[in-house]
C-alpha cells in the first residue's frame, strides 16, 4: 500500500504580492518598484501589476510625489478584526483592574481607526464617582487625548494626510496648536491635560508600545476626577498609570500586538 503524497499548491500571483508585504515590512522604509525588483531578485514587468493591486486593495500606498511605497495600517486593521485581538486585552484587564483599583480612577484603552480613535477596553472606578467611557466610543484623533497619543508617535507622512484630512473636514481642528503639542508628549513620554469635553476632569495618557519605541498601537487613558479624596494623588495617578502602560507594552510585544 502505497502513501499518497501530500499535495502542494502554488500561487505565483500571491506568492509575489506576499514577497512585497514582507520586504517593505522588514526594510521599514519605502521603495520603489526598481528597488524592491532588485531586492526579490525579480523582473519589473513581475511586480509592476502586483503593485498596483496591492495599492488599489489599499495595503500599499506611495509617497506624495514619489514612486516610493509603503505599507499602509490595511493589514493591521485586518489583524484587529479576528478573535486573537482579545487574547492581548483579556491579558491586559487584570492590569487596568490593579490601576484602577489604586488610583480609586477608571481607564480605557483605545486604538486608531482611520483618523478616528475606538476604545477597545475599559475598567471603571471601585468608588462611587467617575467618568466611564464605553467600549466602542470614537472621536476624531484631535478631540481626545488618547488620540493625541497616538498621533505623537504616527508616522510623520501619514500624520501630514491626516492633518490635511482634518483641514479639509473640521472647523475645529488647530493644526497650529496641535504640533507643540504633540511634540511635547512625545518628549514627555505621556499626557496631562485638563479635558477638554468634560469640566473637572484632567486626563492622563500613555502610549502602548509594540517591539520599540517608534511604534505605538494604542493609549491607555485614565480621566482623573479631580475634587475627590482618593488618597492617591495626581502625581502618584500619572506614576501607575505610566507603569501599567509598560507592563502592557510588554504584553503587546509577547502577543505580536494587539
């Protein structure tokens, strides 16, 4: 009796547009269709549709007046959308419980999504009074301080087409303002600021890391009910929420994000 031999399937087509995401990923700068040929060791005439469908499908893009290209953040939403985005906020629930639990403050979780910032995971105060956020509230990346976050540390082209957006499609966004201070929490690592939706409430935010510090995923977030006696000052509020932002960047560079 003899043993079938498994079968092997090939995809030239896919294989190729897989060589692209995977180069561009691991060179981590843009390139052109000349030099990602050279790279693969494949021909121009290879490629040159590949690139196109992976542009036009919106997981590559170019450089504005360039032919350089880069991975978009198509993949990465594709990877929130599938059950393995919980695992990484199930892990990290346990840590915003002890935050929360300390500081006597809820706090959330949130992520970009286009130009608009979606909290993905809240633990609300053990005591009576606080600001709760729900799961699945959105703003514009400018409206919230989680947003701010994120924008610090967005790359400086797609930052520049996402200030552009705004300015094409908000009264109210302040490029002018923006700027220093996203400039600012970068330096500062964090964000401390009165909010600007709710009266009394100062909110404190802190990137969440994945590998380095170039590359954040999301904010966590503690809107801070000032007036109120916790026994747990602001000082002492923005020190644990800062430590649990790097327990959770741990956790992030363990799961491969979130």
């Amino acid at each position: 009796m003899t043993t079938a031999k498994p079968r092997t399937y090939t995809a030239p087509a896919l294989e190729k547009g897989l060589e692209i995401l995977e180069l561009l990923a691991d060179v981590k700068e843009p390139l052109t269709l000349v030099q990602i040929a050279a790279k693969l060791n494949r021909s121009k005439s290879e490629l040159y549709r590949m690139l196109a469908v992976l542009e036009t499908k919106g997981y590559l893009a170019r450089e504005e007046g360039s032919d350089h290209f880069y991975i978009t953040n198509r993949l990465f939403d594709l990877g929130m959308s599938v059950p393995p985005v919980g695992t990484l906020v199930e892990a990290a629930f346990p840590i915003m419980h002890r935050l929360a639990d300390f500081t006597h403050q809820p706090c959330h979780l949130a992520i970009g999504s286009g130009h608009r910032m979606v909290v993905i995971a809240r633990v609300e105060s053990p005591s009576s009074l606080g600001l709760s956020v729900r799961v699945g509230h959105s703003l514009n990346l400018f409206e919230s301080s989680s947003g701010f976050v994120l924008m610090a540390w967005m790359e400086q082209q797609k930052r520049e087409k996402l200030f552009q957006y705004f300015e094409a499609n908000s009264e109210t966004f302040n490029r002018a303002e923006l700027e220093p201070r996203l400039a600012a929490i970068r330096e500062h690592k964090c964000l401390r600021m009165q909010s600007a939706v709710v009266a009394g409430i100062e909110d404190m935010s802190c990137p969440i890391y994945v590998g380095d510090y170039d590359h954040v995923v999301a904010g966590l977030t503690i809107p801070y009910l000032c007036g109120i006696n916790t026994g747990v000052t602001p000082d002492e509020t923005l020190e644990a929420l800062k430590e649990s932002a790097s327990e959770i960047s741990a956790l992030a560079q363990s799961y491969g994000g979130f």
